[in-house]
C-alpha cells in the first residue's frame, strides 16, 4: 500500500492532477488522465475506502446480502444465524477482493495513491497528513471526491452501543431477531427488507405522514402491503424521542398522532439519510463555498468557484447514485479536456429501491405529468397494471414473483413518455431500457411496438404501450 512516505519522502510534491477520495467519478478521471499521460495523485483517508462508498459500505456490499437474503428465504434449509453468518462472510470476502482490484487499477495505470486525510491550504494547495506525516501536494487541477456519510438525527441515545447506521448494519456480530428501522426511504425500505428476510421482526418508524414519497400512492400503498407480507411493520407519522440503550437491545420511544408508544428490538437502525462529507476539507482556506446543508457548490460543469477546483459525486448535493458519479467525471472530463459539451443540466436517470421485488422509477410523478400535459393543452395517458394481471409477460409468475405493477406516463397528444414505474422481477434492467428511450425521443408506441424475447419480462412494454 502507498503511503506518504513510501511516495514522497519529500515534504512536498507537483501533480497535474489531484484527486480527493477514491469514489467512481475521481477514481476514474485520476485513471482517465494518469493513462493520458499526466502525474496524477490520488489522496484517499482510509484504506479500507479504496473504490469509494459503493464497492465497500453501499450497492455492492448491501446488494449481495439482500441477494443472500433473498436465497435463504426461498427455502435454503439453513439454519439461519449460520446463513446470516454466511451472507456477512460472503459481503466482506467480495468488498475485500473488490477494494484491492480497484487500488491495482489505479496503481496499473500509473496514478499515486496516498493514505492520508487532506485539507486545503490554498486554491491550488492541499495538505495530506498521515500520522506525524505531512506532505503538501499542489496542482493545477483538483478533483474533490469525498463522497457522504450517513445523517445521524438528534435524538437522545441515537449514540448508543444498540443502534447502528447504514454502515454499522453491516457489520453486525449476530442476527437481529428484532429491528426498528428509522427512517421509511429507500435505504430503510432496503434494510428493513434484508433484515425481514432473514426472520427479523421489523418496524419502519417513519416521520412522514405519507409512506414512501418517492412514489406514487397506489405504488406505496402495494410495497406497503407487501413488506407486510413478509413481516415489516410501517409506522407512518412517528416522531422517534428517546432510545433507551441496554445490553440486551434497545427500546425506542416514539410519538404518533395517536400518542406515545414504545419498541423493544435488538438493534435499531437510523435510515434517515446522508450528507455530503467535508469535514476537516478546511475549504474555506482555497475559497470554496458550501450551501447550508455542507454540499459544495458547482455549477452545470461541476466547478467551483476557484478555477480547475471541481467537486463531483455525493459530496457536491447532487443525487446520491455511484452511476451519477460517473456521469459526473465524463462532465468534468469534457469541461477540462474536451470541448466542454457535457453537463448536468436536464439529467434524465433511472433509480431502483432494491425491496422485493426491486421498485424502479424513471421521470415524473403522475401528479408531475399530469400538472405538466395541462400546462400543454394535452391529456395524460396512464397505463398501469399489476403485474399478476398481465397475461403476456409469464416470466415474473414462471420465477414466483408475480407480485407489483407496471406504470407508464405518457402524453396522449404526442407519444412521449413522461415517467414510469416498473415495480416487479428485472424491474433494474427494465427502466434502462426505458430511460435510453426517454434520453433519445423514442416514443411510448415504439417502446411498445418492440419485438421482446419470450419469456422476458421486456414483454411489458408490449403489454403496456404496444
């Protein structure tokens, strides 16, 4: 592993390129130039981060535990703290092997990586420290890459040794045999679903009045009933105001409409969201600027306000996807080394809640689409079905999943389609396919004209817009 001193026994050090944490989008630039030829650095605080958030702590490790779960639950015929086990195995044995691939990557391709926390000293000037080590590194181009970190609320006992966040979750000992989970969006939707499925009680404790805003409501209303299905509790409107700590669990004391009400659960897990990490970036010091939630301001090239200083992937507000990233570092690539046609502006991009099956959206709301065809003088088609219903597509009923529901918004007037949401089996590779055609004016009727495999469960689009 690089460190300081093994990379610049000097105190100081000139890049071309500097890059500030090893997520998708500054990961792939520092590769990108360092192959083009420029001395690239890459300043990442902790080893156990190489690759960034998504191969070690977010989609990759919880994705393959939900798969496991997913397994175990279909009837393995394992024990299921020996499963549990397993699943944990399986996550820190793939995240191990995925870190060191991508700081080989890097190295292969001639980039620097230094272990180290940096801090800014100038516009164009960072100090890396490692221990007693210090080493300042200048460059004409910084990439700031520094990723987010899980928002922990102010609740009394929120720091107890019972409860956990998004990271914290995976790295339990033992299996929960009960669960709050606070926080009803996607992550908590996410984990409340592992954990169910390895035979935990569940509760959701959600602050919303409104369960799963992301959605539409009859959408919410079924992923509502079938986390049910499987043993999750949703709490809507719960205000959590204490958790009481033990050594045998936690209780957690919550308000509702309805009163004061408590749970007593092994663990509880604060799914209330992330926020851009800066901490220690001392941006102040090159001039840098932070909106009122910490994210770094950017415009539609992802650029500061100081010159060749960018900031990309979570930590400058934008959406919170590893695929957003890298968008992100084809923008910065076109801005600083191509013509500068790439940006931000009007991103149209998939997201899938991966809950059982996996809810997948793309576009506007149907109270978005609808408000927007008025505006138009046109009127709103809305093709949904559940999927159950849908006689043409057997492949979710030949795998055992039949349950969820298709929906398409389109313009009546001109054929576009303004958003869907595929919740059922495939439903990830499925809103790729509708977000090419989003990107690209194809219209609904083509989408559905399409000639699928048999069985497939592309067999929608012919269900739905054909």
């Amino acid at each position: 592993m690089s460190d300081i001193a093994a990379t610049a026994p000097r105190e100081s050090m000139n890049v071309d390129v500097l890059v500030i944490g090893f997520g998708k989008a500054g990961k792939t630039i520092a590769m990108t130039r360092a192959a083009a030829g420029d001395k690239v650095a890459l300043v990442e605080q902790s080893p156990s981060m190489y690759g960034g958030t998504c191969i070690n702590i977010a989609c990759v490790p919880t994705k393959t535990l939900l798969t496991d779960a997913d397994r175990f639950a279909a009837g393995t015929g394992e024990e299921p703290d020996a499963a549990f086990a397993a699943a944990y195995e399986r996550r820190d044995s793939l995240t191990s092997a995925m870190n060191q691939a991508n700081y080989t990557m890097a190295t292969s391709k001639g980039v620097v990586v230094i272990d180290g926390h940096a801090s800014f000293s100038g516009p164009h000037t960072v100090e890396v420290a490692a221990g007693a080590e210090r080493l300042e590194i200048s460059a004409e181009t910084i990439i700031i890459n520094t990723g987010a970190v899980p928002f922990i609320p102010p609740i009394e006992g929120a720091d107890g040794p019972r409860v956990v966040d998004s990271t914290g979750a995976q790295q339990l000992e033992e299996r929960p045999q009960s669960v709050a989970v606070v926080g009803g969006g996607p992550i908590g939707c996410e984990f409340a679903t592992l954990f169910a499925r390895f035979g935990a009680t569940v509760s959701i404790l959600d602050q919303s009045e409104t369960f799963f805003k992301a959605a539409d409501r009859d959408v919410a209303e079924m992923l509502a009933e079938d986390l049910a299905r499987i043993g999750i509790t949703v709490i809507s409107s719960a205000q959590v105001n204490r958790i009481d700590n033990s050594d045998n669990g936690a209780t957690v004391h919550y308000s509702t409409p309805a009163g004061e009400d408590s749970l007593e659960v092994d663990v509880v897990l604060l799914a209330t969201g992330r926020t851009p990490y800066t901490e220690g970036l001392n941006l102040e010091a090159a001039g840098i600027e932070t909106t009122e939630r910490g994210a770094i301001v950017v415009d539609e090239h992802l650029r500061t306000g100081v010159e060749g200083v960018y900031a990309t992937g979570d930590v400058n507000g934008g959406p919170q996807f590893t695929y957003i990233s890298y968008d992100d570092h084809r923008v910065v690539l076109s801005d600083r080394w191509g013509d500068g046609s790439r940006t931000t502006k009007g991103r149209i991009f998939p997201t899938t809640t991966f809950v059982e099956p996996p809810l997948a959206q793309i576009g506007l709301s149907e109270e978005q689409a609808r408000a927007e065809v008025e505006e138009r003088g046109h009127s709103l088609k809305v093709a949904a079905k559940k999927v159950a219903d849908i006689p043409i597509m057997p492949r979710p009923k030949i795998v055992g999943t039949p349950e969820g529901m298709a929906k398409f918004l389109v313009d009546e007037d001109t054929d576009e389609i303004l958003g869907a949401t595929l919740y059922c089996i495939d439903s990830q590779e499925l809103i790729n396919t509708v977000a090419v055609a989003m990107n690209n004016g194809v219209s609904a009727s083509s989408l559905g004209g399409g000639i699928y495999t048999h069985p497939s469960s592309s067999e929608v689009f012919n269900a739905l817009l054909g």
